[in-house]
C-alpha cells in the first residue's frame, strides 16, 4: 500500500511537473503568438490607416475631377448653343445675300435690257438725223 501511495505520488508529481511544463510551453507559446499577431495587426492597422488615407484623396480627386467635368459639359453646351446660332444666322444671312444677289441680278438684267433700248432709240435718232442731214444736203 505505501509503495503504491508512494508510486501514485511519484506518478502524480511527474505529471504535475511535466503538466507544469506543457502548461508552461503553452503560455510561452501563446505570449510569442499572441506578440506577432499584435505586430502583424499594427503593421496591418499602418496599412489600412494608409489605405483609408489614400481612398479619401482619391474620393477628393474623383469629386474635383466630377465637378471640373461638370463644369466642362456646361461650357461645351454653351459653345455647341452659341455655334448652333452662329449657323443659324449664317444662313440667315447667306439667305439675305442670295436674295440681295439676285435683286441685284433682275435689276443689272432690266438696266441693260433699258440700255439696250436707249441705245436702239439712240441709232434710230442717229439714222433720221443722218438721213435728214443727206435730205438738207440734197436741198442746198
């Protein structure tokens, strides 16, 4: 009985001592795990901090960026208002002047059809006369 109370001690201080060792590993394992997931997780909250900061200057871009887009598309409307009624008003303009030139045409066509009338009143004048000159001649 004693050597078996003495046996089971043996036992049980090698078990404690060695459940004291494991539990002791453990720990220390755990500390050593537990130091690199801290550093990872700062060297990751580094990271995503960087991370956050360059999304906002991005969104900071993207906005400028909208807003200068915005204002481009309004000024390429106004230029695309602003030649639309320039086109308009040349044609309106081209229009007159196709209308002028042709007034002009009818009237240069009517001043020398009146020419070309005056200029046969002129020769018939101009044969009476030649005539009548003949006929004086002939009478002196």
């Amino acid at each position: 009985k004693t050597d078996l109370t003495t046996a089971l001690k043996e036992i049980r201080a090698q078990l404690e001592c060695q459940s004291d060792h494991n539990m002791h590993q453990a720990e220390e394992w755990f500390k050593c795990r537990y130091a690199k997931l801290t550093e990872a997780a700062e060297q990751n909250k580094e990271a995503i901090r960087s991370a956050k900061e360059e999304i906002a200057e991005y969104r900071r871009q993207l906005q400028s960026k909208s807003i200068e887009l915005e204002s481009v598309r309004g000024t390429k409307e106004s230029l695309e208002r602003q030649l639309s009624d320039i086109e308009e008003r040349h044609n309106n303009d081209l229009t007159t002047y196709q209308d002028t030139i042709h007034q002009l045409e009818n009237e240069l066509r009517g001043t020398k059809w009146e020419m070309a009338r005056h200029l046969r009143e002129y020769q018939d004048l101009l044969n009476v006369k030649m005539a009548l000159d003949i006929e004086i001649a002939a009478y002196r």
